[in-house]
C-alpha cells in the first residue's frame, strides 16, 4: 500500500521529507495521535466502571425515539442517521481534498460547504438527541433508566453518556468552524495565491478524526 | 534540492493520485458495516438469539474494521510512506495495553465489591420501582 519508493532512496540526508509529506500535516497526525488518547482515555474509563457495575442500562430501550413520529419508537434509528450523516461528510470532504489536489477552486467550495451543512446536520441532530434525553430527566447527575435486569441504575451512565458525546460534540462544533475558516479563504483565493491547497487536507483529517472517533462511540454507548 | 520556502517542494507531485473511485467503495464498506450492526443490535433486542458476549465481539471486529477504512482510505494514511505510518500506528498499540489493563481492574473491583460491599450486592438483587417516563411530575431532579 505504501508509496512506491526507489530502492535505495536515502531520505535522511537531507533536502527532502522523509515523511513525504509536508511539515503542517505531519504535525496534523502526531495531534490527532495525542487527541486520539485523550478520546481513549474518556471511552477506556467508561469501559472500567461498566466493568465494575452489576449491571446497565440497555442502549435499545434508552435511544429509541425519533423526531416527528410521536410515540412510536425505533431502536437505534436516530443515531444510525446521525452516524450515516457523518460518514456522508467525510466524503464531501475527501472530495474537497481531491478537488483541491486538481486546483478546481469552485469544485473545493462546493464540498466544503456540502461538508459544513453535514456538520451542521450532525449538531442538529445531536441537539435534538440531548434535549430529548433532557426532558426524559436525564441529564448528569440523574439517571431515569433503569438496567436492563431492572436493577436501579446509577448516574454514571448518563454522566459518561453526555461528557463523551459532548465532547466529541464539541470536536465537531470546531471541525466545522475550520471548515468554515477554510471555505472563506478558498472563496478569498488564499490558496490559489499559496499555490497549494494543502491546508484543505489539514482540515480533512481532522474531519475525518471526529469521523473515526463517532465510530468508536457509536459502539461503545449504542451497540454494547 | 533546496526547500528555502517551505511547503510542496522535496514533495511528489500527487496531482494523479486521488482515486474518486476507491472513495466511494470505502463509503459504501462503512455504510454496509454500520447496517449489519444496527440489524443485529435489532435482531438482538427482539429475540434475544445470541449471546451478548459474542455479539459484542462482532461488534468491536466491525468497529475497528470501519477505523481502518477510514484511516487508509479517507485520511490517506494508507498511501503514505511506511515511515510515516509506523510512527502513527506503533504508539497506537498502546491501546491493548490499556483497553486489557483497565477491563481488568473494572471487573476486579466488581467482584471485590460483591464479596466486600454488602450495599453493593444487595442493589444487585433488588428490582428497581417502576417509573413511568413520560408522568408528569416523577422527573427527577429540578422543576
């Protein structure tokens, strides 16, 4: 899968990357490493005090509601939209990187303001999520649901439910500020003057990161 | 070569490789995976056919299924040297560290509290009141 290099290159002597990749987005993936520990850190915790509890609250009888249809219920339909939202814009947005690749200025300001709307529809959704949550009486610090063996449930659940998803919330609010940031100076010609749209990369794995990590929380709070 | 200023030069010319293509079968990969999860967690909550333990299995080989894809193909990680990917995935391996260290001592201190922590054992007996969710007025907390 790797780059196909000569044999013999020597890419330590200097006057090349040895990486291959430029400076900023190298330091891209090393931050990303140190955010994905912090993400690992929140979501491991989780998984430890789940350990040591008797029992849980079941994530089908928890997340089930959905917007617009009254009482009737869907496990796991809402997040599933909100996971598909997500992945959706992680295309957009690789198709803003390749569009920046082939130094098409209109194609990379329309993948990134259809990776914006996405943001923005993932918030949407994640608003409406927790507002539900909210006046079902969950919130931290109260826990109306009971386990699944319908034992009394404790408030960790609902207090590591809204820190983890808020957090990563929170990543996606400014991943979709950078994006925004970024679609300003594609429309200001910023990169077109630099002669590289590398910074649009930069901003797509952090895109993709939030991505990567909804993956991960997904499973841990939806599936488990 | 002289990288005086910065940036794209010692760099390859990558004008070629983006492959809309292979985008778009890693889209339809993780939106298949992220089916198949939803239909067994579904499947599961109505009949109850499999047990949790190896289902959750499933899901976590999925789960990391979909982080590969995502790494190699959207974030390119994939198609860079093998320099620059073994210096992000090596660190990563911390993780089966400290996903196997921290399982252990959660599962440790729920056995330690069921044979120590009477309190503890005794919630694990007792059923909870029923609540009615959506009644008026048993909200906990304020208002």
């Amino acid at each position: 899968m790797a780059h196909s290099v000569p044999v013999g290159q020597k890419w330590w002597s200097g006057g090349r990357s040895p990486f291959n990749v430029e400076y900023g987005k190298l330091m891209m993936w090393y931050f990303l490493m140190s955010d994905a520990f912090t993400f690992g850190a929140f979501l491991i915790s989780y998984g430890s005090i789940r350990f040591s509890s008797n029992s849980w609250p079941n994530p089908n009888e928890v997340f089930k509601s959905f917007p617009f249809i009254g009482e009737m219920t869907i496990p796991l339909a809402f997040v599933s939209l909100m996971t598909f939202i997500l992945i959706m814009s992680s295309v957009t947005m690789v198709m803003a990187v390749g569009a920046g690749q082939a130094h098409d200025r209109k194609a990379v300001m329309k993948w990134m303001f259809l990776t914006i709307l996405g943001g923005l529809a993932f918030l949407g959704c994640q608003a409406w999520e927790w507002t539900h949550l909210y006046h079902e009486g969950a919130w931290w610090g109260r826990n109306p649901f009971m386990n699944i063996d319908l034992t009394q449930s404790s408030t960790n659940f609902t207090n590591y439910f809204f820190t983890i998803t808020g957090f990563h919330g929170f990543h996606v609010f400014s991943g979709v500020i950078i994006n925004i940031i970024m679609l300003i100076k594609t429309w200001r010609g910023d990169f077109e003057r630099k002669g590289h749209y590398l910074m649009i990369e930069k901003a797509g794995l952090y895109w993709h990161f939030v991505d990567l990590v909804w993956v991960f929380v997904f499973t841990c709070f939806y599936l488990l | 070569m002289d990288s005086s200023h910065t940036t794209t030069e010692g760099l390859p010319q990558e004008k070629n490789s983006f492959d809309t293509k292979a985008i778009w079968k890693t889209f339809w990969i993780l939106l298949v995976i992220t089916i198949v999860e939803l239909v067994i967690a579904i499947i599961y909550y109505e009949t109850h056919f499999f047990p949790k333990h190896i289902l959750n299995g499933v899901f976590i080989i999925m789960t990391l299924a979909k982080a590969f894809f995502i790494i190699a193909e959207f974030m390119h990680l994939g198609h860079e040297i093998k320099n620059l990917v073994m210096t992000v995935a090596i660190p990563a391996f911390l993780f089966i560290w400290f996903l196997i260290a921290f399982a252990w001592d959660g599962s440790s201190y729920h056995e330690l509290r069921m044979r120590y922590d009477s309190y503890q054992y005794e919630q694990s007996k007792t059923k909870a009141k029923p609540v009615e969710k959506h009644e008026e007025g048993k909200k906990p907390g304020k208002e």
